[in-house]
C-alpha cells in the first residue's frame, strides 16, 4: 500500500486559519481539535439533533458536514477533507484516521427522502484507516469500505469495498470524430 | 471620461459578460505568483475566482474566470492558460506539476482538471495538456496524464485520461436500469 500522497503539509496546518460556520447543537458537537482552512464559503457544520464528533482533522473551505436527528458522525485523527466534500449523517457515518477525500466527494447513509411512499431506510457507513477517496467520488448509504482502499476519482460507491481494493469509475471513450476545419 | 461611459455602455448592453475595465483593474490584485501575457478578467458574481500559486507559479493569458473557479497550485505545480480561455463557474484546475490549457478552450461548469495521475499511479502527478479549443462539458473529470489534441470535445461528466487526437469527441457511461 502506498503512502497517502496528501499528507498535511506544514503550509497546510499554518494556512489553517479559517474558522467554520456552526449551525445547531453544540453541546453534542465536539469539533475542538479540527482545523479549517481558510477561504470562501467557510465550512458549515451543522447538528441537527445529532451527535458529531471530529478529531484532529484538516477540513478545507466549502465542506458541509451535516447530522441530522439521531444521526452520528465520527471522523478520525489525521484526515482531510478537501474543499467541497460533503457528508450526511441521518442514521452513522464512521470515517477512520489517515484517510483522504478529495474535492466535492459525497458521503451520504440516506437517500434525503422517501420514494412513493416507501418508508426511508437510512443504512449506516464505514470507512476505514487509509481509505483515500478522489475527486467527485460518491459513497452511498449501507456501504462498508475496508481499510486502505482506493477509491478512485469519479467513482459510485453503492456496495462494499474490500480492504485494499482499488475502484475505479468506467472511463470515458471516444464517441465520435470532427472533421478537421 | 467619454471612453470609460461608452465602456460601461457596452459592458451593460452585452449583460455584464465582455470584460469591463473594472474588471481588469481587479485581475491585478489576483494573489499568489503570477504572470503572462494578458489581463485576466472575472465576471461578477459570488465568490470570486480563488487563485493560489503558493510556491508554484500560475501563468494566464487574456483569461474570463467566471465566479467560484479556483486554481490552486501544490508545492512547486505550474499552470499555464492561454488567451481566450474562459472558465465558467465553480470550475477548478489543480497542478502539483503541470497543467497546460491551450488558447480559445471553453471550460464548462463544475470541471475538474487536474494533473493528480489516481491513487496507485507510480508517478502522483503526471501533466495534463490540452489543446487549443478544446471544449470540455459540464462536471466533467480530467485527470493526469491526459493530452487532449486540438478542437477536442468532452461530453458532460466524462472522466477522462489518456491520450486523445484533435478533433476527438469524449463521452462516459450513461447510467443503467438496475431493477
């Protein structure tokens, strides 16, 4: 297994200098030891009634974390996510240390709202120690990914992943030709 | 006075989008390292391009950056625009080495380019290079390694790497009925 190619970098830490936007409960809340980058939107937390839990963690401009009634989200020491990763947290979200999640990544264990009157099932997500997610990756609810796996950029994740693995999305072909003008 | 009224004239009548000298003056006070030919103009809007050279350097042309693009730069990446190249919004270039967009491209929304090669790559950033007028759809992913040739098109939400002749169309995988 390969190192994790986005380790913090010293500038990183000393460009830490954001502060994030709270929204809710904060006595449920423990985001003390997370450090937010600066830049524009700052990063929303928000609590609806959940319990959130972050450890030292990088967390870039424009992230949204959100828990909502009854949901959990825990994030280990020594993972970032990149500007524009979102997370949903109804029902649990685990993320373990060490891992990566690139630009606009999408965790979400809920499906937000119900289909023809179907009752709403909210399945719990796990992801591992060195897990590294790429850009636009999207984790979808019920999924267990094991430890250092690699989920490569653009990627749909509905089912789980085992350790080690690599996913990858399918990759665009050449469809077609111009004529030259 | 005269000149600057009939500017304003013309930047109202084609709604705000041909680069107003307001515009420019801002493109001055872009951040970070940076130098080439032209002036860069962003448009109007909320928020503003994020440009960030860092300890790399950024290179761009006579460039439109429309609201929400970032560039950023890791370590010693470089990146180079060229003229004519417009970036529409939320659009976002990465270089840890290099990124090279040629002259005339049209950068759609939410794009990403990056020269990151994925994950297991033995070499983490490989450059990217696309061409003149090339044309890259909505939400679309370029990665590293990729050399995009002249007047390519890239249909939205491909992900794209690899090496590609001019005049190329791109497209990914339409989604499938599952049950």
């Amino acid at each position: 297994m390969s190192e994790n190619i986005f380790p913090l970098l010293p500038d990183d830490l000393a460009a830490a200098t954001g502060r994030c936007q709270f929204k809710g409960d904060r006595a449920t809340a423990n985001i003390a030891r997370a450090r937010f980058g600066a830049g524009t939107p700052a990063p929303l937390i928000n609590n609806e009634g959940g319990r959130i839990s972050l450890g030292e963690i990088f967390i870039a401009a424009g992230v949204r974390l959100w828990a909502h009634k009854g949901g959990v989200l825990a994030i280990g020491i020594n993972t970032v996510l990149d500007a524009g990763v979102e997370i949903i947290a109804w029902s649990s979200v685990t993320i373990g240390t060490n891992c990566y999640l690139g630009w606009d990544a999408l965790v979400m264990d809920t499906d937000l709202h119900s289909v023809g009157g179907r009752p709403l099932v909210n399945k719990p997500v796990v992801i591992g120690d060195n897990v590294r997610i790429g850009a636009r990756a999207m984790i979808l609810k019920g999924v267990t990914i094991g430890e250092g796996a690699v989920i490569q950029p653009g990627s749909i994740v509905t089912r789980d992943v085992p350790a080690g693995a690599e996913v990858r999305p399918p990759a665009a072909a050449v469809k077609g030709r111009l004529t030259p003008a | 006075m005269i000149t600057r009224f009939a500017q304003m004239l013309r930047v109202l009548a084609s709604g705000g989008r041909q680069y107003s000298p307001v515009a420019y003056a801002f493109g001055a006070l872009l951040p970070g390292r940076r130098g080439g030919a032209g002036p860069v103009a962003w448009l109007r809007g909320w928020p503003m391009p994020d440009v960030r050279a860092g300890a790399g350097a950024i290179e761009l042309g006579h460039v439109g950056l429309y609201p929400g693009v970032k560039l950023h730069c890791r370590g010693a990446g470089r990146m180079v625009i060229g003229d004519g190249t417009f970036l529409n919004r939320d659009a976002r270039i990465f270089a840890g080495g290099t990124v090279t967009v040629g002259r005339h491209c049209m950068v759609s929304w939410q794009t990403v380019i990056t020269d990151f090669a994925g994950f297991d790559a033995t070499a983490q950033f490989a450059p990217v290079v696309l061409e003149d007028e090339v044309w890259i759809g909505n939400r679309a992913i370029i990665l590293g390694g990729t050399r995009l040739g002249r007047g390519c098109v890239v249909a939205a939400g491909a992900v794209v790497q690899g090496d590609f002749p001019a005049g190329s169309i791109l497209a990914g995988k339409p989604a499938e009925i599952v049950s």
